[in-house]
C-alpha cells in the first residue's frame, strides 16, 4: 500500500482560491465523501484521481451527476 498524505477534505477549501484548476491529483490522500462535495464547486476541473482515498462509489457517482463531462479516476 502506498504512503498516504496528510491532505484532507478542510484542505480542498484552500484550492477553491485556484479558479481556474483544471486537474486535481488526490490519490494517497485521506479525502472523504465530504471533500467531493466542495470540488462540486470547482468551476474548471476536468479531471480528478480518487485512487487510494476515503471516497464511496456513491459519493463519486453524486459528483459525475452534479459535474457532468468530469473525468474521475480510482
């Protein structure tokens, strides 16, 4: 398994300062289906990795809806 960062859901609210972010690396981080719901806020991003973090299929699903044409890999 690989090493986990200390990036959590409170730190995404820090990159809402970057409007024009257009891929977002989560992967290895301790991001949870709560950190989805504020990157539904983030205007420009196109795709975002999940592998490796506390998110649920269902949580990931909610995102793609209320995103459409987001790119999200696990």
């Amino acid at each position: 398994m690989e090493r986990v960062s200390g990036i959590t859901d409170a730190g995404l609210t820090t990159l809402q300062t970057f409007p024009v972010l257009r891929v977002l690396k989560l992967s290895n981080t301790n991001i949870t289906d709560a950190g989805l719901v504020i990157l539904q806020s983030f205007p420009a991003l196109e795709w975002l990795y999940l592998a490796n973090t506390k998110t649920t299929d269902d949580a990931v699903e909610a995102l793609k809806q209320a995103r459409p044409g987001l790119k999200v890999t696990r």
